[in-house]
C-alpha cells in the first residue's frame, strides 16, 4: 500500500519500498531518457537535475537529503547527506557534458 509521508520507525521501513523518492535514482532515469530522447530529452534533464540546487540547502549544506515524502511537499528525511544521491547528480551532469558537442553552426547537439 503506498505511503506517502515517511513518519516514525516501523512505518519508515514500509514507506522506503512504497512512497518513499529516493534521488540517487535521478541518475538511471535520466542517463536512460537521453538515450531514448537524445537531444530532445536534453532540457527535461536538465531542468530535472539542476532543479535540485534548490533543495542543496534544505536538510544539509550543499548535498542531497538520504530520502524524501512522495506527497507534496516532497520534505527530506532521513540522513541529511546521502553520498550515492550527490555522485549520481554529478555522473549525469558529466553525462551531459561530455555528450553535448557544439555543432558548426554553433548550436548544442547531443550524441
């Protein structure tokens, strides 16, 4: 049964497999949306990832909280920095980096 909010010990443990985002998972999404999309996929990604510098703030400076609510408004739990959620924020921006190339019209072209 889906559990938006992570409140208390015994319901923490049911709510991490069923409501529970996890952010280390924006890596495998999004590096999986580009190759489906390519360039068109490029903005979503994006706005995704860099949307996160928000929340770098929130629970711990300059990191990204270990788990957060499903539900609006989406509050931090768990440990205050999660080392996995942060490297995948910074594998795809590499990603993104390093697959976008300046084409010989000066636009932004991926893969």
């Amino acid at each position: 049964m889906y559990q938006g909010y992570v409140r208390g010990i015994r319901k923490k443990r049911h709510a991490y497999h069923q409501g529970t985002v996890w952010p280390w998972l924006y890596g495998p999404f999004c590096e999986g949306w580009l190759k489906v999309y390519g360039q068109q996929g490029v903005q979503k990604v994006k706005k995704l990832i860099y949307g996160l510098e928000a929340v770098m703030s929130e629970h711990g400076i300059s990191t990204i909280s270990e788990i957060y609510d499903g539900n609006p408004p989406h509050s931090p739990k768990g440990a205050i920095s999660q080392a996995w959620s942060v490297g995948e924020v910074l594998r795809i921006m590499t990603y993104l980096k390093q697959n976008l190339q300046i084409n010989n019209r000066g636009r932004i072209c991926a893969f």
